[in-house]
C-alpha cells in the first residue's frame, strides 16, 4: 500500500499541536447543533402542550364533579381523559406513516391548530358529551397530530445521545403537568374569570408556544434531501414492521405497562380529598408528581444511554409498580407528598424508557429509515386501549 498521501497528510498537519488538539480533531462533532437543538426546544413546546396538558387532567376530573357535571359520576367524567389519551396513543399508528410520508412540518401546523381550536370549543362546553366531542376527541385527535412527529423528530437529530434528547424533550410534559394544573387551578377557583375563560386563557397561551415550535421544530437537512429522494419508491403504507416478533413483543408489554401507569396522575387529587387532605394540597398533588417527574425524565438519561434504555426500563417500570400499590396506605400530609414525589420520579423514566425511548430502539433496529415513524406510531397505539 502506497504510504505517501498518508505522509503529506501528516507533515501538512502543524506540528505544534498538543496531543489532546490532535485528538480533538479526530472526534465526532456534536450532536447538539443549533438546528437540532431549536427542533429539541420545538418539539418541548409541542410536548408541553399536549402530554403536558393532559397531565392536569385530575384538576378537570375533580372540577367537573363538583361543578359543570356534578349530575355524572366520577367513572363517567373518567372517560373524557380516557377517550383524550386514547386518541393521543392510538391516533399515532396513522400518523406515525403520515410522518413517515409527508414529514413532520405539515403535521406540527394542523396538529397546532386542531388543538387550540378544542381548547376554545372546551371553553363553551355545557353538557358532558360537549366535553365528550372537544376535550375528548377533538383534543385528542390534535394532541397526536404533534406527538408522534415530535418524538421521531429527536430520534432523526440524535443518536449517541438520544436518551438525554428524548429526557429533554419529554420533560416539556413534566413541566406542562406542573404549571397548567397551578394555572388551571387558579383560574377556575376565580369567581371572576370563569370556567370559560379560564380555557380560553389556556388556549392564548399555547398559541404562540405552538407557532413558534411548529416553525422551527425541522428535520436534519440531510434526512430531509434523503426522504425527498427516496419519496417515488414508497409505498402507500408498509406494515411489514409490526409483524416481527420484536415489535409485537415490545407493543405487548407496554400494553399492560401503561394499563395502570396514569391513575395516580388522574386520580392522586380526588383520593387526597376523599382522605380529608386540604383543597389545595390535594390540587397541588398532580404539581408534585409531574415536578418529580421533571427530574425522572432527564436525570437517568444519562445512565441509560450508558447502561441501555431496556435495561432501565425494566427497574423503573419495578419501581413504577411497587410505588402505585402503596398509594391507599397514604393517610398524613407527608405520606401523601412523598408518594407523589417517589411516583413522580420512577414513572417519569417509565414514560421516557418505555414509551418513547424504547420505540426508538426498537425502531433503529427493526426499521428503515422510511418506517421509523410507523414503529413509534405502533407501540404507541398498542398502548392506547389499555
């Protein structure tokens, strides 16, 4: 082998460089760039207001029972967070292959739309299959339009980090279920604001957080010009991918993960008043558990992109269990905010692992670059019934 480019190469090179700039040289160049990480603080707001919005649904759950529909029980106004995650997981195994199609710019704008457009519709609700139609379907129906893109969206960006990225990324949910709970909270204990501005309060706040994440939330150029270039040879809708035994094995154990998994987010505040608790610790109980979440979410991001996500999985789902099982033993103040900080913290690793992180594994290894959102968007439906 002839040596010599080798030797102009070398002899081109300074020679007063130090051994840690020469090796400086030969490493890797970050991942977080400026364009990904805009579309990491784009796809944050989208999961903010979705996921995030959601999270506060045990405020809803607890004012529509002594409120607007103090006439339904408790299990009925349930349904209107059940249809909302419904929708939000289950929608995902349309548009992950929408995504996979047409790329995520589309979808961020309608999804956007689609969800402030029920949040107003939210806000002239009467009946409970009022709220049934906007905050159950329709609110669904846009939560998942901007979901599903933005989880797949940080997997095209980052790869060695991924698990800190979607940490990232998913904390936009966190952070959502401790500040809309306290807003909400405040504003519909207002006499003078109202239930019905107090949505469309909600609804002008996610506006421009929704725009500007919808405008700079973008694909890497390169897997943009590759998708474009690859567009003529795919086909309409490829479901090849969900029949390996892989893929249906990780859709079937999420299936029964994410059976329990939301009660305490829904119910921790009704269980705190049926035990006496205070009005206002018990609301602020859904602020603790997503604030513990916060921290659950991006901290072990950095152990699992070590150790590996499945591996992590697996003992915070453990965790995630155990916790659950202890909440009917809580009967003093401190009891109850260490339940929801310890379930805030191990469910929120769950969420990240298991949800989001897992179906990126599973789609780097059983996908194509054409199908990644496919995979997302079928563990995902697989969990939406349960």
């Amino acid at each position: 082998m002839d040596e010599t480019p080798l030797k102009e190469v070398s002899e081109a090179l300074p020679s007063n460089l130090s051994d840690s700039e020469h090796g400086t040289l030969g490493d890797p160049p970050s991942e977080f760039t400026t364009r990904s990480t805009m579309a990491l603080l784009g796809c944050m707001g989208a999961v903010f207001c979705t996921v995030g919005f959601l999270n506060a649904f045990g405020v809803f759950e607890t004012y529509y029972a002594t409120n607007i529909l103090s006439n339904e029980s408790d299990s009925n106004i349930g349904w209107i967070g059940a249809l909302n995650i419904f929708l939000l997981f289950a929608g995902s195994l349309i548009t992950g292959r929408i995504l996979d199609l047409f790329g995520p710019a589309v979808m961020f704008w309608v999804g956007s739309i689609i969800t402030v457009f029920a949040i107003m519709m939210v806000s002239l609700c009467k009946t409970f299959w009022e709220f049934i139609l906007a905050q159950g379907i329709v609110l669904g129906v846009g939560e998942t339009l901007l979901l599903c893109p933005a989880v797949a969206l940080v997997g095209q960006h980052f790869k060695k980090r991924l698990s800190i990225a979607l940490g990232i990324t998913i904390a936009g949910s966190s952070l959502g279920g401790v500040v809309w709970p306290v807003v909400m909270h405040s504003l519909l204990d207002s006499p003078s604001i109202g239930f019905g501005w107090s949505m469309r309060i909600a609804g002008f706040i996610m506006l421009p957080i929704l725009a500007v994440s919808s405008m700079i939330a973008r694909p890497p150029i390169e897997a943009k010009n590759s998708t474009t270039a690859a567009k003529p040879s795919k086909p309409a809708w490829d479901w090849s991918l969900v029949t390996k035994p892989a893929m249906a094995l990780t859709a079937s154990a999420f299936f029964f993960v994410y059976f329990g998994m939301f009660m305490p987010f829904f119910y921790t505040t009704d269980y705190a008043l049926a035990q006496g608790f205070s009005s206002n610790l018990s609301f602020y109980t859904i602020s603790l558990v997503n604030g513990a979440s916060l921290f659950g979410r991006i901290l072990p991001g950095f152990v699992a992109d070590k150790y590996g996500r499945f591996n992590l999985c697996i003992i915070m789902i453990t965790f995630s269990g155990i916790i659950a099982m202890c909440m009917t033993t809580v009967t003093t103040v401190a009891g109850l905010v260490f339940f929801s900080l310890a379930y805030g913290f191990s469910s929120g690793r769950t969420f990240v692992q298991g949800i989001l992180s897992l179906q990126q594994g599973c789609a780097a290894k059983l996908a194509t670059p054409t199908t990644v959102g496919t995979a997302i968007g079928f563990v995902m439906a697989s969990t939406s019934l349960s």
